[in-house]
C-alpha cells in the first residue's frame, strides 16, 4: 500500500511539473504591453499642460505663485513684494478622465477645466509611439469694471483655450511635448482685435538626478489677437522640478504673470530682454479620496 501511495505521488508531481512547464512555453510566447509612465513630473511642465492626469479617487491641490518683475529692484525686493497666486484642484474621474477648478487673482479669473488621455505611450503587444492628451479650458474674468465704462456680459466676459498634447518619453532622462493650442475670447477691445488666436507650443524635461529635473517651455503664437502694433509676446519659461514625497516643486523664471492659458499664451506682456522676468514656483500635493 506504501508503495502504491509513493508511485501515485511521483505521478502525481511529474504530471503537475510537466503541466507549470507548459504554461511557461505558452506565456513565453505572449507579448505583453509596457506603457511609459512619468513622462513629466507633474500636471504642468511649468505654465502648460503636461499629459499627466490625476489618477481614479486622487485630488491634486495645486498652489501657484508669480512674483513680481526681477527689475523691479530693491525697493520691491527684486519682485517678491508683488504676487500674483492660482489655487487649483484636480480630480480623477478615471486614470484617463481628470476635472478641475481653479482661482486666479490675474485678471480674478475663474477656471474649469477637463484633461482626457486619449493614447498612451507603449511598447510591446501594442506599440504606441506618443502619448495623446486632450484639454480644454473654460475662463470667466470677474474683474470689476469702472461704471463709466462699457459693462460686459456674463457670456462675453468668458473665454476658452483648447488643446492637444503630443508628447513622448524618449528614455527615463528625457521628455519631450509639442502643444498645438487654439484660443478664443468672446470679446477683444476693439474690432481691429481677432477673437481667435493659434499657439505652437514646446516643452520638454530633462531629469537630472531621481529627485531633480530641468524644465523649459516656449510657445509661439501663429494667429495672434492684433496684427499690428501686437503688444504681447510669446512666453518663454524655464525652471526646475524637484520631487520630495508626496509634493512636488516646480521653481521657474518665466515672462508671463498670467498662469492659464488665455494668459500666459495670449496676453504676455513681459518681455526677457527687458527684463521683465518673473520668478515663480508650483506646489502640488495629492490626495486619495478613493480607493481603488
């Protein structure tokens, strides 16, 4: 009977090694899907989009600061008696659906917005060469203006910016996005003054080491809102990311005040080689509402 018992577990354990050894040739043969993941650091490469989202449950709270002009001097203590600040939340509906509202005390402006992932950048069983983000935001200037002025409309006081990012992650050191972006405004100043404007925007991340990284962005506007005698300018900023924990640090120079996109796209009136220089710096800090 022992012998019977002995001869029925070696059986039993060739037929169970042999069967582990078949999986294995099967499963050897599956390709599997790898997706790039932390393409850039944080929502924003620094004033623009990024195409990273709020992950499903997760709340990022975003503190964002522009100080005043580095030529400003002593007196303003080179900018820092001035500032400008963008309190903003962004939920993840999804892994790839994000919502947010913001504050800006340029221009008093209120923000919502929606980021969708429509691609991811993957290799393997699905090869995917870029990421595909969409964003659209809706802005609402609550200024006050004089009463011997002309007083809009709540529907002309609205704008709009739509975009595209294009971006890819070409190693863990490098990052790259290209941002088309189309902007409208419901009302301009003066007939001469386009409602439409279009925008060509780059950035792109270098890291550094794990925690550190250097940021730089430039965005060109094709379409501007004035033809002629146009008082604004393409923003151009640069700055680091600095990841500690669950925060991550964004410090930059940049010549736009204004930190959505109707602003520091189509109205920056700062220029670097007059040195018109802001100093600047984002705070993002996340929050599990949800748990998956």
């Amino acid at each position: 009977m022992k012998r019977l018992l002995l001869l029925a577990a070696v059986l039993i354990s060739g037929a169970i090694q042999a069967q582990d050894d078949l999986l294995d040739l099967l499963s050897e043969g599956e390709e599997t899907t790898d997706y790039a993941f932390a393409t850039f650091k944080d929502s924003r490469i620094i004033n623009v989009q990024s195409n990273e989202t709020a992950s499903a449950g997760v709340l990022r709270f975003v503190i964002s600061h522009r100080f005043g002009k580095l030529s400003d001097g002593a007196y303003e203590l080179f900018g820092l008696d001035n500032a400008t600040i963008r309190l903003g939340l962004d939920y993840g509906i999804t892994d790839n659906i994000q919502v947010g509202f913001a504050r800006s005390s340029f221009e008093k402006t209120y923000e919502g917005n929606l980021k969708i992932k429509l691609l991811r950048q993957s290799s393997g069983a699905k090869n995917m060469p870029l990421s595909v983000t969409w964003y659209s935001g809706m802005y609402i200037n609550s200024l006050r203006i004089p009463e011997d002025a002309y007083q809009p409309t709540f529907t002309e006081r609205i704008s709009y910016a739509h975009q595209i990012i294009l971006a890819r992650k070409f190693s863990k050191a490098f990052s790259l996005a290209v941002i088309p972006s189309y902007l409208h405004d419901n009302l301009v100043l003066t007939n001469e003054m386009n409602n439409d404007q279009f925008a060509l925007g780059v950035g792109g991340r270098v890291k550094l080491t794990n925690r550190l990284s250097l940021n730089a962005e430039y965005h060109a506007r094709l379409i501007t809102q004035v033809e002629q005698d146009d008082p604004f300018n393409n923003s151009f900023s640069i700055g680091f990311d600095i990841e500690t924990g669950g925060h991550v640090f964004q410090l930059h120079l940049t010549n736009s005040r204004g930190m959505f996109e109707t602003a520091f796209i189509g109205e920056t009136a700062g220029r670097w080689v007059d040195g018109d220089i802001f100093f600047g710096f984002n705070i993002s800090r996340v929050f599990t509402v949800v748990r998956k």
